[in-house]
C-alpha cells in the first residue's frame, strides 16, 4: 500500500526528474572518490593519489558561490533551469573530450597526474554547482508535506551513480573479471575502458538537459514571492545567518563530526588493496552494499521526521566511529598468505555497516536542514 501510494503521488514525475538530476552528479563523484583512485593507485604512491583527492574539494566548497547560483538567473528560463541546463551540456563537452583522450592520460599517470587531477576537479566544480541548483529547485518543485523525499531523491540518485561509476565500471574495467565472463577468448584490456564510459555518459547528460529545455518549465511564482536577493544582500544574509547562536553550534558541529571518519573514508579502501583485496572483490561489496543503501537512505528520511529529528544521524554517528576502529583493525590484520573467504566476509560485514551509518547520517542531516 505505501508503494502505491508513493507511485500515486501527484510530485512522482517531479521525485523521478530528481533523482534522474542528482544520478547525473553521482557519475563524476563515483570516478573521482572510486575507480579513479583505484586505477592510479595501481601505478602511483599514496602521496601522488592524494594530490588527485584534491579534484573532490569543490564540494565541500560549495558554499563560497553558491549566492551566484542563487541569485543570477534568466526569469523567463527559470531560476535553476538557467545554471542546470549550460552546466550539464559544458560536462557533456568536458566528458566527450575526455573520451578521446582519458584512456591514454591514465595509461602514464606519473606523468599526467597534474592534468588528471585538474580535469577531475573542472567535472567535479561543475557537479558541485549543479547540486546547488538542484537542491534549491528541490524545495520548489516537491509540495511542502513531500519535502522530506528531497533527501531521499539525492541519495538514491546519487548512489546509482556512484555504483555505476564505481562498482560496474571497475567490475567491467577489469581485465580478470571481463576474461572470466565476458570473453569467450582472453583478451589483454577489460570489456569497458574509461574513454568510452564517459563518451556515453555525455550523450546521457545532452538527452537529459534536451528534456528539461523542452518539456520541462519551472513554476517561478513561488520563489518570486519568497523574495530573490541580489548577490551582496545574499551574502549578507548567509553571514546573518552563521551569527546566531544556535547556527554557530551547528557549524562546529558539521566541522568536527568527520573528524574521526575521514582516516577510514579516505585510506582503507586503497590500503586493503594494497593489502591484497582484489578490485573484484571490493566492486562485489560495493554491489551488496547498494540495495543497503537505497533501503536505509529511504527510512532514514522517514526517521527524520519525528520529534527528535537528529536522534538518526545521532545513533548513526556512534556506529559509523566503531566502523571506523573496526576497519583499522581490518587492515592490520589482513591475512598475510592473502584473503580468505572468512576474512572477506569480516571487510564485507565491516564495509556495509559503515557504509549504512554514512547513509543514514546523510540523509538524517539533508532531512533536517530542508526542514529548517
């Protein structure tokens, strides 16, 4: 009865363009936080994979040019129409360049690193300030009692598109895995190489951006009447905002509470490679691990909801730190003779729970601050 109900919504065409946009963005992020990483750190030390990892800080920069977004708009095209639609097709451009030319980029990336990086992190800028107009058409384009699917939307959405960037790509990558059961003869490169993929994935962003010119039109009404300020006066009030007392909390908060998660986000994915955990074998628990996502991101919204609306990302913070103690015991202790089925299923169970504790902190903090 809930799905039916769900599927009868009068916002369910808007909640599929949402998560049609915000899978678009998890393309990028899964090659930049995923199989990017994973390739490179076949060919460069840690120290040369890091430097790529600064491709990822435009979203967490997001913030600074967002008043931008926010308040330069054509009125007739619409206000998220007029940054979604030339952002999506200069990405289309971006990718279908990379095309032609990534594959051989990748092939030397000693040598390249420095233009790897800074392509990555034009794809991922470009992503970054098309979440901020996807977010803010979000709350405009979902009736006020489905706001709280607004989270819901972009963690479904986006972690299809990590999945597919990441886990299908690197299980379609790999020269092992392709010659097991794809090929029916042996071949020396992997079934689906990184030129093509995004070539694809270009001719998918210029389809999507083809329907919202023509078929979609915004409904700017409501956010006339909710006042459009200039870009001064937006900055203004974000620095208003960021002085109340109750505001300052929350910022120190959302500063420090990743503190004792990033060792585990960033490095023991690539250590356990290093270790000897296959790329297969960490694709395979990616592949578990995504209908765990899409399941608990989906109630996470609905725990939100409640009188205590953090108490989700609370009880998931807790989780997510003994997730992160138990992967470094993971690592240290990886088998030496190579990885035994136990043993993956102690990084499966480890990888899954921190994984559904990510999940749940992030769409229980999406879900509170769209309610705000």
């Amino acid at each position: 009865k809930k799905w039916r109900a769900f599927y009868g919504n009068k916002d369910f065409g808007n909640i599929t363009l949402l998560i049609a946009l915000y899978w678009l963005q998890g393309i990028p992020l899964g090659l930049a936080h995923g199989s990017i990483p994973f390739l490179l750190k076949e060919k460069l030390s840690f120290a040369q994979v890091g430097l790529f990892s600064l491709a990822g800080y435009p979203y967490s920069l997001k913030l600074f040019w967002s008043p931008f977004v926010d308040s330069l708009y054509d009125r007739k095209f619409g206000r998220r129409k007029s940054w979604i639609v030339p952002i999506q097709l200069i990405t289309a451009l971006v990718f279908w360049w990379m095309g032609g030319h990534i594959d051989g980029l990748v092939r030397n990336p000693a040598e390249n690193i420095y233009g790897i990086m800074y392509l990555f992190l034009a794809i991922v800028f470009l992503s970054a300030t098309q979440d901020i107009a996807v977010d803010g058409w979000a709350l405009t384009l979902l009736s006020k009692e489905n706001l709280s699917y607004a989270s819901t939307c972009q963690t479904v959405g986006i972690n299809c598109g990590f999945f597919l960037s990441f886990t299908v790509f690197l299980a379609l990558n790999s020269v092992e895995f392709s010659n097991k059961y794809l090929f029916s003869v042996p071949r020396d490169e992997g079934f689906l190489q990184l030129g093509p993929y995004l070539a694809f994935w270009a001719v998918a962003y210029v389809l999507v951006t083809l329907y919202l010119i023509v078929f979609k039109t915004e409904d700017s009404s409501s956010e006339d009447e909710a006042g459009s300020y200039g870009i001064a006066e937006t900055y203004k009030t974000i620095w208003r905002i960021c002085k109340l007392p109750h505001m300052q909390q929350f910022i120190i908060v959302l500063l420090v509470a990743k503190v004792g998660f990033i060792p585990n986000d960033t490095t023991t994915q690539l250590k356990l490679i290093e270790r000897g955990l296959h790329r297969e074998d960490m694709a395979l628990a990616v592949l578990i691990d995504f209908p765990v996502q899409i399941f608990f991101g989906y109630y996470a919204a609905r725990w939100s909801q409640g009188a205590s609306k953090l108490k989700p990302w609370r009880l998931a913070f807790v989780l997510r730190l003994l997730c992160s103690a138990l992967s470094m015991s993971v690592v240290y202790y990886f088998p030496q003779g190579g990885l035994t089925t136990g043993y993956f299923y102690v990084v499966l169970i480890t990888m899954v729970a921190s994984s559904m504790a990510k999940t749940v902190q992030f769409v229980g903090m999406s879900a509170f601050v769209t309610q705000i």
